[in-house]
C-alpha cells in the first residue's frame, strides 16, 4: 500500500477496528441469542449496546477516552450531564450511511449515535467520544456557542492519546510518523477551524505538541491552565505567551520551543519521562480491574485476580497490561519503576498459573508501591519547602535499594 495512502488511512480512521484492537486486550463473549438491549456506564457515557460484548468494548474505551480528557482540562465545579451513547447495529438508527451523528437534546447537553458496524474503526469512534465529551465539558462551563468552538487539534490530539493509551506500542509509530512529517508551524495548525483542515501532518503535530506540553510544564495546574484557556477562546500561542510570561519565557521563542521539543521528541528513542504525578495515576489505573458478577460491577485490583485466572477476559487484559508496562516502563518516573515491574512480573505469574510466584509478587508490589508513595510525597514537600522536616516512615525497609540501587551500584 502506498506509504502516503496508509498515513492518511490510518489518521482518517479507516484501518483498526474496535474488534481489531482489542483482539489482545478483550474476548468478546457470545451474541445473546435474543434481541435483548444491553446498557453500561463508563464515567459520563451511558452507553446503549445490542450485546455484551459490545457494550463491554465500548465501556473499556469510553473509560480511556475520560482519563485522557481529565488529565488535560480542569473538570467543572458542577456535574457533568450524562452522554448518551447508542450503538446501533448495522441497518438501525438512521445515520444514512454516516459512521456515527452527535446531537444536542432540548436542554442542550450532548449525545451519539453511532453505526456500530465491523467496519467502524477505533480512530472514528474514540474521535467520536473525544469529540463529544470535550463539547461537553464546554458546554457544562460556559455555553453553546463556545462548545462548538473546540479547537480541532485539541480534539485530533487527545484522540490520539487514547489510541496510545489503548496499544501503547502506538506512540513508536506515531514516532516515526512524526519524522517522515513535514514540520508545520505551531501557529497556523492550532488556529484552522474546522476539524477537515487538518492535514495528516497536522494531527500527527497536535499529538506530539500535548506531549511536548506535558514534559515541559512540570505540574497538573501549569498544565490545565493552557488547556482551560484554549477552549475559552484564547490561541494556543496566547496561553503559551502568558506561562511565557510568568516562567521567564521560552528560550528562542514559542515557535522555536515547539520545532526543537518536537524534532526531539520524535527522534528519541524512549519518548519522555513522565513526572511523577502521573506516573503514579497510570500505575493506579494498571492496577484496577473492573469484574461483572451477576450484573453488578465489582472493583479489585490485581491481587484479587487469582480465581479469576482461567477467565478469557481477564487473561486478555492482564495480557494487554503487561505489554503495556513493557512499553511504558523506560518512560516512567524512576520512583515507580520498582513498583511497575512487580505489577508485571504479577501478571506475569497469573498468565502462566504459579500461585506461589503470583503471591510473592503480589506482596513485592504492595511493599514496592508503599516505597514509592512515600517517596512521592517527600519529594512534594521538599518541593514546596526544600527546609521541611519529612514524616517518619511508617515502616521499615530491610532491602530499600531494591532494584534502584542495584542500578545505582553497577
């Protein structure tokens, strides 16, 4: 296939499908044989599905798509209205042909319906969420108008978060996307109106420059400002101009800053570290697992897997999880790196069915991830007092080193 016409077929949505994807990650159960109307949450998104497993893969990426979201822009003070979500099987729900229709109710708040076919891919239905929930969010804090003014890369870039926060092997692609890319100026593709302006280019752009934002902007406050202020209406070059302003500027120039950090970026081999805030979260989400029993979802964690071992989905998530640790472990923070590899040589032992090495390191984990928490907040406060006196420690370490310190000690 033509190495431009796959670029563009990959960026339009017209490759992976949500089956495809997660092939690795989830088995769908069987088609209920009666025409029975399946219906779940994940976050704000009520979903309406016409199977289980429908409804299971749409729960998994709604879930993502509202953790990338988050972790960009400062959720409003009131409630977020639900979305609804209707997954219309092939032949049902009126889209004439389209792959999914967003729509407003009477009291404005934001829904989709989506023509949930074999051929839908993921980049079409998690755009279609992304899509949404932003406007959403826009909507809950200021007003109509100002929702449907969500800038398009915003939307391209966060859609492509998810996809990576999905096959996180996808960030190596998008890699070497970048640098077959040709450089385009911050300000022209952050300024284009319409989400069909964005060139394959620019969207690639987008997703590299959130990255480039979340590296170069150390906290979460620092980090949501700039989005806050994008979708009130403000540039993106603006926003960056004010932190500009109050961190002491950009060496060379917004623009300067933007075609050194993104040429870095992508030519480096093992992407950015990330702060330790969010290292932590993305260890937290690793270790959360969501069962349904009898209908009613159960909350646990991976230490409570091991009499679900047999289960086909969850050997397809703890799958999925340890190829996602493999690639996330060079990027994260080095006081959770103890702690992220215990949690995979747990799943590890899950997969392969040794209770006695899945309880070692189950135990391993708990200690490693304690380590690290305590480690985590100390470095909070010195941050904020470099004079502070730390807490005691509520436990003692006979082997604080870890694999740390053998590192340190090679």
């Amino acid at each position: 296939m033509n190495r431009c016409l796959l670029l563009l077929l990959f960026l339009s949505g017209s490759i992976v499908s949500p089956r495809f994807v997660f092939s690795q990650e989830l088995v769908q159960p069987p088609l209920a044989p009666s025409p029975s109307v399946f219906e779940g949450s994940a976050g704000v998104f009520d979903f309406v599905a016409a199977d289980q497993g429908s409804l299971q893969i749409a729960r998994v990426i709604g879930r993502k798509v509202v953790e990338v979201c988050d972790e960009l822009l400062t959720p409003p003070l009131e409630r977020i209205p639900k979305i609804a979500v209707k997954l219309a099987p092939e032949g049902r729900g009126n889209l004439e042909g389209e792959s999914y229709l967003l729509y407003q109710d009477i009291a404005g708040d934001y829904g989709i319906a989506v023509n949930w076919t074999p051929e839908l891919s993921i980049s079409v239905f998690t755009k279609a969420l992304v899509e949404t929930y932003l406007k959403q969010i826009v909507f809950t804090v200021s007003d109509r108008r100002r929702a449907e003014e969500v800038p398009p890369w915003l939307i391209a870039g966060a859609d492509l978060r998810v996809q990576v926060a999905l096959r996180p092997s996808l960030i190596e692609y998008l890699r070497e996307l970048g640098r077959d890319s040709p450089m385009v100026s911050l300000e022209e593709f952050t300024t284009k109106k319409e989400f069909s302006d964005l060139t394959t280019a620019d969207r690639i752009a987008s997703f590299w420059f959130i990255e480039l934002l979340i590296r170069s902007l150390p906290t979460d406050k620092e980090l949501r400002n700039v989005f806050d202020s994008v979708v009130e209406g403000e540039t993106a070059v603006d926003s960056l101009q004010k932190q500009a302003e109050s961190r002491g500027g950009f060496s060379g120039g917004i623009e300067a800053w933007w075609v050194i950090g993104f040429q870095d970026l992508v030519h480096r081999e093992t992407g950015i570290v990330l702060p330790i805030e969010r290292t932590g979260k993305q260890l937290f989400l690793l270790n959360r697992f969501e069962l349904i029993e009898d209908g009613q979802p159960i909350f646990t964690d991976a230490s409570g897997l091991w009499d679900y071992r047999d289960n086909p989905l969850i050997r397809q998530s703890a799958t999925g999880r340890l190829a996602e640790i493999d690639a996330v472990l060079p990027r994260v923070n080095p006081i959770f790196y103890n702690a992220f590899r215990s949690l995979g040589l747990q799943f590890q032992a899950l997969l392969d069915g040794d209770r006695d090495d899945y309880e070692l390191h189950s135990e391993e984990f708990a200690s490693e991830a304690r380590i690290a928490a305590a480690m985590a907040r100390d470095v909070r406060i010195l941050a904020e007092d470099p004079n502070a006196d730390l807490p005691e420690p509520e436990f003692i370490i006979p082997e604080a080193t870890g694999i740390l310190g053998a590192q340190e000690g090679e």
